[in-house]
C-alpha cells in the first residue's frame, strides 16, 4: 500500500513539473525566406535540446519566462534568443564567413578549429559527394594542400594516396585511416561516400603522434554520419551513368601494318614479311571494337534515414556502388550497411553502437593492351577450314603470328572473381560523472571471410604456344576476426575566466587474427559452370594454408591549454608495444608538442579587425612511427624449392628469411611551422605552412651477402638509413555572395622535397624495378637510372665520330637512324657506368583549384588538378615504336620513323634486330614530362525545394575527367607504379605504359529529402 503513495507522489511532482514548463514552437529560416533542417536548439544550462525540421520548424519544453534559447548550425552565426512571455519564436539565421568555431576531429576527440594548434586539413562530406567514385580518397585529389591522390584507374582499385610526401623506402606509403574512431588499415575502398560527414587529414606529426607507430605516413580520421533530434528524414541519392574508355593510340590497319613490318625487316637486310601489302586493304581485325566496351554503367545509390528524440538518434544507411569493367565480364560491386544507434540515458551516461555489415565482389582480366597489339591481320576465329568440330568453345580462336594471346579468346575464359563478406561491430558507453570530466570506452570487432575462385578451362589455339592442355581449378579463403579496445578519461576545465586547460589520458588495444587456406587440382570432367569445384578434381592435387596474429598495446595522453584565446599549447604522448618487435625493442615513445598564437586577439591589433579576421601563428614537432612488416618477422623461415641432381629434381627446403632480433621501429621527426589568416569577415582566408620531417631506422629487407654462407635469395629484416622530406603547403580560400549569387575558389598548392640522408653504408647503392632506378645519399630515392639519350645518328659521318681518343666506334652496331648514347663519364667506352640519372617521379608541385557557384536554385562546381614536374617511363614505347616484335604498331610508324637524313631526331629507324639496343637500353629515349592538368569534376544542378510533396529535390549533370592537358604520350599520366608484392612500392614508382587510365565519366544525378 505504502508504494502506491510514493507513485502518487513521484506522479503529482512529475505532473507539477510539466505543468511549470513553457513550451516553445517555431520556424527557422535564412535570409532568403529558405527554412533550415538541422538547426541545433538547445535551452541554455540545461541539457534539453532538439532540432529543427525539413520544413524549419521544431518544439522545445523550457523551464520558465527567463530561459534563452541558443540556435547554432554550420556555416550560420550562433543566435540567443530569450524566451519572455513569448511561446512562438521565429527565427532568421545570418550565414557567417566566420569559420573558426566550426568543430573539427582530432585523434580520441573534437575540438573548435579555433583551439587547433596542429597541421589539420578538414573536409566536409557533402564536398566529397559531388564526385562518384568508387573510393572516397579520389575525391579528395586538390582538395587539401599536402595531399597527393594518384588514381589507379580500373574498377575496385585503390589509389596512392601520399600525405607530404613519402616517408619511407620500403614499406606501405598509405596513411592510417580511422573511421569514427576506429582504425581500419591503410585501405577504406569498403567505404561509400554518402556515409561520411566529414574527413579530418593529419598532416604533421604533432597532430597525428597521438596515433604513434603508424602514423608516419599521416593519418585520415573519418566521421560517418550519425541521426539528429528531429522527425525521421529519408535521403535518397542517385547518381548512374557511363564510363569512357576510347583507344588511346592510331593504331595501324592491316595494310599499314604490313608496310611498317616490310620496312623494319628491308631495314635489316630482309626480304618482306608480307608482301604486297595491298591485298590487306579492307580487311583489317577490330580487335578493340570487338572485345572493349566504348562505354561502361556505374552506378552509385544510397538511401538514408534519421532522425530520433533527445534520449535516442539513429542513422541507417544503406549503398550500393556498381562499375562494369571494359570487356563483357568482370566488374565491381560493393553493398554496405551502416546502422548507428546513440543513446542519452542521462545528463552522465550514453552509449552507442553501430553495426557495418558489407560485401564486395570484384574480378575481371587485365590484357585491355592485347587489344591494341595484336596484329591487325589476324582474324579473330579460326577459318572454318581449320576446324575439325571436335574442338571445345574456347578453342575456336585465331592464334596470332606474335607472342599475344588472342584478347578475345583470353577474356572469354576468364574465371577468377573474388567475394568479400564483412561485418564490423562499433560501441561505446560514455560518463560524466562530474563537470567537466568524461570517461569513454569503445571497442570494436570485425570479421571477415574472402573467397577467391579461379578456374583455367582447357583449350588449344595452338599446339605449341597457346594452349591449356588440362583444365586447372584454384580456391582460396581467407578469414580474419580483428578487434579493438580503447578507454579514456578527459577532464576539461576554465580557470579564472581566462585559463582553459584539457588533459586526456587512456589505453588502447588492438589484436589483429588471420588464416588462409588454398586448394589446387586439375582434370576436371568438363568446362562447364557446374562442375568448377574442386571437388571436381580428379589429380595433382595440392594444398597449402597459414594463420597469423599481432597485437598492439597502447598508452596515451593529450594536455591542452589555452589562455584567453591568445596562447595555445597541445602536448601529446604515446607509447606503443609492438607484438612485431622482439623483446629488445617491443616499445617505443611517441611525443609531440604544438603551440598556437592568436595574433588578432592581441590589444594592439583591434585596430586591424575591420580588415583582419584571423590571424594566428602556428608551431609543432612530433615523433611518429612506422612498424608496417610482416608480424612474422621476428621468426626464421625455412622456404620450399628444388633442384636438379643427375637426371632427377628434388625437393630442397632453405633458409628465406632470418630473424633480427635487434630489429625497431622506423620513426619519423616531424616540424612544422605555419601561418593561417583571414580577411574581410574570412571572405579571403587561408594558410601557409613550411614543413620538415626526417626518417631513421627505416625498415628494409635485405638479402644476406654471399660470404654469409646463406643462399643468396635469402633475405633479413633490418633497420638502415634515413631520409628527410620537406616542403611547403598553401591554401587560399575565397568566398561571397551578391544577392542571390554566390561564389568561392579555393587553392591548394604543395611542394615536396625528398633526399636520401644515408644509408647502411657509405656509398651503397640501392636499385629497384630491375635495375632500373637508383636510391643513393643525397638524392631522390628511386630515380631512373639508365643511358642517357643523345638524338639519332643522321649520317655516317656522326657515326664516325662517336668514337675513343683510339678512333674505335662507341656504337660498332649503329647505324644510321639509331639512337646515339652519350659517354658519360668519357672512357671511351659505353658501358654500365655510363648509367646516370635520367629522370625523377616525383612532382615539384601539386596544385587544385575548386570552383563553386549557385544563383537561386542552381549551382555549379568545379575541380581542378595538376601535377608538375615529375617525370615517368613510358614503355609503351617499346611496343609502339619497336620493329622488332610482331605485334601492331602506331598509324604512319613508317613516317615517325626515321627515313633519311633529317626526317626524325626522336624514333629510331625501323629494324627487325635492333643490334643498337634501341628499345632494349634502359635510356632516357623512354622517359617523358609527365606534368598534367586535369579537369577532375563539374557538375550543374538544380534544386526543388517543397515541391512535389517532397522537402528537397536535385538533379545534376556531372562530368568527371573530361578533360587533361599533357604532353606525356603514354596512356594516363596519372601513374603510381610500384609493386608492393617486390618492395618496390617506391623504388619502383613512375613506370607508365599499359595502365588502367583514369576514365572520362558521364553521370545524372538525383537527391531527394523528404
């Protein structure tokens, strides 16, 4: 009986309660008379907030006549309004050009921009959401200062993102991504970008310390969109169209063909090859018309929803991205889910949890060269009188007189797709249990399986060059169960009105889990669907599997202050121990320190607010980390071979890799110092930074030295060298609005300089891509290495010239025609130390310049980038130009090619033998300017609002990579190069040639609200 009177009691104070509160109803609109969705409404004091509506307009309970009200959203000037007697307020939100209160994410917390003393670069998620891509760093590419995007071209391909510069030699040059504070590796193509909200680039080491043993190659923190206060929203956007890939070379028809190989075999004393090039008139093969699709559908959808009350917000998306490869087959495809729930227990507890399921699936072949240099005369089929009808469908085909597979053939077998399944779990619990302090936990779990399935039918072409005589089938899988674990505690606090201090420390833990397992047979029954499994098999069976785990163990802290917003200090430490690392190194210390001074909120400058909006001096120094190996290579590892003896081959097992027990972490020192202003209300605004870092014990592989007594292909883990990159960033914003027009450009402009500062030796040299690029100290790592290319020989009396003291030919093959190779170092002799440096592939400067206009209901972007000054291998060349081979050949090579005196001073005469080593010379007759500017994206659009029963309709016209200026000849001087599978990630970069180009795309687009 006595609890149903403390009801009742707990119900009448309840009751009184709500009838003391005053509820406030209203509207909120721009200048324009436009309403507002979003807008941030919250009761000043108190922890009662909401958020306004599609249509503007929101509701809110407050305690009494003497409440305020604070309405604040992006971009708008924050406004107070007090409540009164009033129970309707309408309010009118004035843009701002002031940007500096806008949040931005640092590493474990949020910040104003205004507090930032670190090299920060932060952009917004609607910026990234004019581009369909199918990894969101394309759309970053001129976007931020500092950063250089490569694109890779070709359906699922991740491109090289470099964050100023590179830091290492050897390892992974991708920065750390962490979306939403979890990190994810150094690949986010799982990623959709109409899920983000914004994106954060760390770019100095004072900022991205707090990340420590992987922040060396910077970091990119990625906020995914969460709900808001409001009524449930649904978005859907809708942007399909075309992808373009035209032949990027003339090449020659079956009677130009026959009339540049005839003269390439007359040239080296050969009758023709094929006579009569007349009779091909008309009947050349369009192998690109036949096997490329002049156009490709993509397609990039997503469909959201939001909205929840002040104890509860969720966001749902859902996305599906979808771009076919160039031929009939192959293609990818990417779904994912993202399902965040946030929860307001109290004013002291929260929670969240957020679900990712997602899949892809990717495959296709990668010959789309073939198509060009396959000889026009070859038809595509097999005449019918070579067919004895006991021939399987994939052995119908022509076989080509030169070593290309038929193209047409060699996509129609393909079969070799891989499937990725993932589901990532990300929850957090939140208390504050005093003013001023917050304690978070979060962890995460992911686990994901891939399946790759091969299956190689059988077939024979021909006899003795293209054929399969067996069918193959292959498997392979791949499961991985990772999982993070991360705690904090921050207490905040303003001392004395004017000494605002924050400290920050915690934990984190990751363990990252894998196996691997790989089945092989061959004989299977037939070459139908149904029966490519392995199980279908009948011999030569094999196996082979592996599992792996590394773990890392964090401890971290930030202190920052600030004193009356004059005077900022940020110092971060981390200290990281590595499951990588033997005992003798596991651990290592990660520091930084920042300090920032806000000059404009200095006395003696109140005179220059009228025209000065922000100006603030920026400093910082950090040390970061780099421990991107292989988790096993703290062990000894026997590997598997053979070897011949007598009439027999056995197996053999060998030491491939030995254990480094006093192996570390590479580390990298970073300063920065840098400038950020503002003018006229921020109208004009922007920063100029210098910065310089500086890498020790990079992380090499070495092979053992033969007196070692180790076999020679076995290699060591060690530590050697450093490296110093420097350089400048700069951005220039403008931005303003006359009556209904408005407009901005932003500039971004980058300069990086690397230098080898020493190696494991003294005078060690250090060659990559076969020999072919160099790393020595006091230069670029990885530049061309190869003879240097002086024109043609003309006449033979340059011929006789290019002799030694002794009058003995350089070039005892050359002829007329051929290229004439300079003696470098004049011995008299043309050998290997007439090698020199003959090009570098990286930029003197990266630049991007980004347009945007709107006039009432429409508006127009456009993005801009350029790289200068780096050079790259074109070796297309070597097929293009060569007589030497049987494939196809350029239109006109004949003329291009030199004919006699004068005709040409680039191409080499024709030869079928090439004894001057023309094309087979690593020489700088192979590397061109590879500086370019390219129109990455424009896009028009026109905006409904309340029409159609509907809050926001747009629809856009977009074109991405229309257009490029460059006088680089090979197929897309957007070329990163560099094999990671042979370390050769940088030491290999800059080759061009057969590249998947970045392809022009054409798109309509649809985005609706309601």
């Amino acid at each position: 009986m006595k609890f149903k009177y403390i009801w009742f009691f707990i119900a009448l104070l309840c009751s009184t309660a709500s009838f003391a509160q005053i509820t406030i109803k209203g509207t909120v609109k721009d200048k324009a008379n436009v309403p507002i969705p979003g807008v941030n409404i919250i009761v000043k004091g108190t922890s009662n907030s909401t958020a306004s509506d599609f249509d503007g307009k929101f509701s809110i309970s407050v305690p009494n006549a003497n409440a305020q009200i604070e309405f604040s959203f992006i971009g708008f000037t924050t406004k107070l309004v007090a409540v009164g007697d009033k129970t309707t307020i309408d309010v009118i939100m004035e843009e701002s050009s002031q940007v500096l209160d806008e949040i931005v994410v640092v590493g474990y917390a949020s910040v104003k921009k205004s507090d930032v003393t670190s090299s920060i670069s932060s952009v917004k998620g609607k910026e990234l959401q004019t581009m369909t891509v199918g990894n969101v760093t394309e759309s970053l590419q001129g976007k931020v200062s500092g950063v250089q995007v490569t694109g890779q071209g070709g359906p699922g391909a991740q491109p090289r993102v470099l964050i100023r510069g590179i830091s290492t030699i050897n390892l992974n040059t991708d920065p750390l991504y962490v979306v939403d504070g979890i990190p994810m590796g150094t690949s986010i193509n799982f990623l959709s970008n109409n899920e983000i909200e914004s994106m954060e680039v760390l770019k100095d080491a004072s900022a991205s310390a707090i990340y420590g043993s992987r922040a060396s190659n910077g970091v990119i923190l990625i906020t995914t969109k969460k709900g808001k206060v409001g009524k449930t929203r649904f978005n859907f956007d809708l942007s399909t169209g075309y992808q373009m890939m035209d032949n990027p070379y003339n090449m020659a028809n079956a009677e130009s063909y026959a009339t540049i190989m005839n003269t390439a075999y007359n040239n080296s004393g050969y009758s023709d090859y094929l006579p009569n090039p007349s009779q091909y008139r008309g009947k050349t093969t369009d192998w690109w018309g036949a096997g490329i699709k002049k156009a490709s559908p993509v397609t990039n959808a997503s469909l959201g929803v939001s909205g929840g009350s002040d104890k509860h917000t969720y966001a749902i998306s859902l996305n599906y991205y979808d771009a076919e490869s160039i031929y009939e087959v192959g293609g990818w495809e990417r779904i994912t889910m993202r399902i965040a729930n946030d929860f307001k227990f109290s004013d002291k507890f929260s929670a969240g949890v957020t679900l990712n399921p997602r899949y892809e699936s990717w495959g296709g072949p990668g010959n789309w060269a073939d198509f060009d240099k396959i000889d026009p005369i070859t038809p595509i089929y097999k005449p019918a009188d070579q067919l004895t009808g006991l021939e399987n469908e994939y052995s119908i085909y022509a076989r080509s007189p030169s070593y290309v597979w038929n193209p047409i053939a060699t996509v129609k077998r393909y079969d070799d797709y891989t499937d990725q399944y993932n589901l990532n779990t990300n929850g957090y619990l939140q208390y504050a249990p005093i003013k001023g302090l917050v304690i978070r936990t979060q962890g995460s779990v992911e686990v994901g399986d891939k399946v790759r399935s091969r299956f190689r039918p059988d077939f024979i072409i021909d006899a003795a060059h293209e054929k399969e005589e067996i069918n193959k089938v292959e498997r392979w899988n791949t499961t991985n169960v990772d999982w993070t674990w991360q705690t904090t505690a921050t207490y905040s606090r303003t001392f004395a009105e004017k000494h605002n201090a924050s400290l920050m420390i915690g934990s984190t833990m990751e363990e990252y889990n894998g196996k691997d397992l790989w089945g092989y047979g061959e004989g299977v029954p037939n070459n139908s669907d149904s029966m490519r499994e392995l199980k279908a098999a009948t011999k030569n069976f094999d196996s082979d599997g592996n599992s792996w785990s590394n773990s890392l163990m964090s401890y971290i802290s930030r202190f920052s202050y600030n004193y009356d917003g004059k005077y900022y200090f940020t110092g971060t430490f981390r200290r990281d121990g590595s499951s990588k690392f033997m005992a003798n190194n596991k651990w290592a210390n990660f520091p930084s320190a920042s300090v920032s001074w806000r000059i404009l909120n200095e006395g003696f400058m109140e005179s220059t607010k009228e025209l000065l909006s922000d100006l603030r001096f920026r400093a910082g120094w950090g040390k970061v980390g780099n421990q991107g190996l292989p988790a096993s290579v703290y062990q000894s590892n026997i590997g598997q071979g053979f070897y011949p003896i007598g009439n027999d081959v056995v197996d053999t097992t060998f030491p491939s890799t030995m254990a480094n027990k006093d192996i570390k972490w590479e580390t990298v020192e970073d300063i920065s110092f840098g400038l950020d202003f503002g003018l006229w209300k921020n109208k004009l605004s922007g920063s100029l930074e210098y910065y310089q870092k500086k890498t020790e014990d990079m992380l090499f592989k070495k092979q053992f030295p033969t007196y070692s007594g180790f076999p020679g292909y076995s290699t060591i883990w060690t530590n050697v060298g450093s490296m110093k990159s420097s350089g400048i960033d700069l951005l220039i914003s403008y931005k303003d609005k006359k009556g209904d027009f408005s407009y901005g450009a932003d500039l971004t402009f980058t300069t990086v300089n690397v230098e080898m500062l020493s190696l494991s030796s003294e005078g060690e040299r250090l060659y990559g891509a076969g020999n072919r690029t160099l790393t020595v100290k006091g230069d670029v790592p990885g530049y061309f290495y190869g003879y240097v290319a002086d024109g043609l020989f003309q006449n033979q009396t340059e011929l006789n010239a290019h002799t030694d003291e002794h009058g003995t030919k350089l070039q005892p093959y050359a002829k007329e025609g051929d290229i004439r190779f300079k003696d470098i170092n004049g011995d008299g002799k043309l050998d290997d130390k007439d090698r020199t440096k003959i090009g570098s592939p990286w930029a003197d400067y990266n630049v991007g310049l980004n347009l945007n206009f709107a006039y009432k209901q429409f508006d127009l972007v456009a993005n801009f980038y350029s790289s200068i000054g780096n050079d790259i291998v074109n070796e297309n060349i070597k097929d293009l130009y060569n007589g030497t081979s049987l494939t196809n050949k350029v239109s006109g090579l004949d003329q291009m090619a030199w004919h006699g005196e004068g005709t040409s001073n680039y191409v080499p005469r024709l030869s079928k033998d090439d004894n001057n080593e023309n094309f087979t010379k690593f020489s700088s007759f192979l590397v061109e300017d590879g500086s370019f500017v390219r129109m990455k994206n424009i896009q028009l659009g026109f905006t409904f609002q309340n029409k159609f029963g509907l809050d926001k309709l747009r629809i856009s016209l977009s074109g991405q990579n229309l257009w490029t200026w460059t006088n680089y000849t090979g197929v897309d001087p957007e070329v990163a190069g560099g094999d990671p599978e042979k370390d050769d990630r940088v030491k290999g970069s800059g080759f061009g040639g057969w590249n998947y180009p970045v392809q022009p795309t054409i798109l309509m687009g649809l985005n609706v609200a309601f």
